[in-house]
C-alpha cells in the first residue's frame, strides 16, 4: 500500500510550500535573535544583581531555544513521518 499525501490535490501546492517555507525562515530568524537578546540581558541582570529580570530572560531564552529547535526540526519530523507512512 502506498500511503502519500496528494499535494496535486491543492490547487497552489508550489505557492503553499514556497510561503510556509517563508514562514518557517522568519520563525527561525526570530527565535535566533531572541535568544541572543534573551541571553545578553540574563547576562547583564545577573552581573548588575537583578534575580527577577535575570529569571525572566532565563526563561525567555529557553522559551527561544526551544522555538528555534521546533521549527528546525519540523522539515525533518515531516520527513520522516511521510517515510514512515509510505512503509506502512
């Protein structure tokens, strides 16, 4: 049995891949950059003796690395699941 996604089913499935790919790479620009803001406020908070602030640019930068991880590695987990649905 071979199992796949129709993608000719969509009428625009070029333009759809084109502007989520798009999306993706915004989201992962983003995530970048608010990891580097994140991480140098921690450090500047946590120099000057600033625990609250330090705690929350601690979480925004694991927030942020973990948004960048996802989106990431959604291509992949995509990929793969589609592998694994035509094995089936």
């Amino acid at each position: 049995m071979d199992v796949f996604p129709d993608f000719g089913g969509v009428g625009a499935a070029d333009d759809l891949r084109t502007v989520i790919g798009a999306l993706l790479m915004f989201v992962l620009i983003i995530a970048v950059l608010m990891l580097i803001v994140s991480v140098i406020v921690w450090a500047i908070s946590s120099s000057i003796g600033n625990p609250h602030t330090a705690t929350k640019a601690r979480l925004g930068a694991w927030v942020a690395l973990g948004t960048a991880a996802l989106a990431g590695a959604g291509v992949a987990w995509v990929n793969f699941l589609l592998a694994v649905g035509e094995r089936l």
